[in-house]
C-alpha cells in the first residue's frame, strides 16, 4: 500500500509572502550580477596605486632632498616611508568608502 497525503494547504498570505521573499532574492541577485570581475581588478589596481603613487614620489622627493641638501639622516628613507605610510592610509580609506557601498546595497 501507498502511504498517500494530499499537499498542505497553506494561507494565501503566508503564500504571498513566501513570494515576495523569492523575488526579492531573486531582484537581489540580479543586481549583484553587474559587478564584473574587472570591476575587482578595478579596485585592487586602484588600491595598488593608491600605495605606489605616495611612496615613488617620496622617494623622488627625498632623492632630490639628498642630492641638493645633504644632511645627516636620510631623506629618501624618510619619505619612502612616509609617503607609504600616507599611500596605506589612502588605500584604507578606499577599502573603507566600497565597504560601504557594498554594505548600503545589500541593504537595499
């Protein structure tokens, strides 16, 4: 014998509801479908530069400090680091701005 039970019958609201949760995954979905993998790229180029750009211009800056003004430190390493140091806080900032972004779309 077969062991047979009628499908439950569930409340049209409930039913709705269970709708509008599906669409809205769905709608959800789709959207995060538009971001490329060359948008990440993007991003991480964006990031690498942020980085390299402050710490090659340090170390021009302190080149150019150490040939026309020698002291007795260093100024290459001293603004090699400095404008590393700047070019991280620049890429966090960045990291920081899309987090939000990402964080405000999946609130949406």
């Amino acid at each position: 014998m077969t062991d047979f039970r009628p499908p439950k019958r569930h409340h049209p609201a409930h039913v709705i509801q269970q709708i509008s949760q599906q669409e809205s995954r769905k709608l959800k979905a789709q959207r995060k479908t538009n971001q490329t993998i060359w948008q990440g790229f993007g991003l991480f180029g964006l990031i690498g530069w942020a980085v390299v750009v402050p710490t090659l211009l340090g170390t021009m800056l302190g080149l150019w400090l150490d040939k026309h003004h020698p002291i007795n430190h260093s100024w290459t390493l001293s603004l090699l680091v400095l404008g590393l140091c700047l070019g991280c806080w620049q890429a966090w900032y960045w990291v920081g701005v899309e987090k939000r972004k990402i964080h405000a779309r999946e609130r949406q």
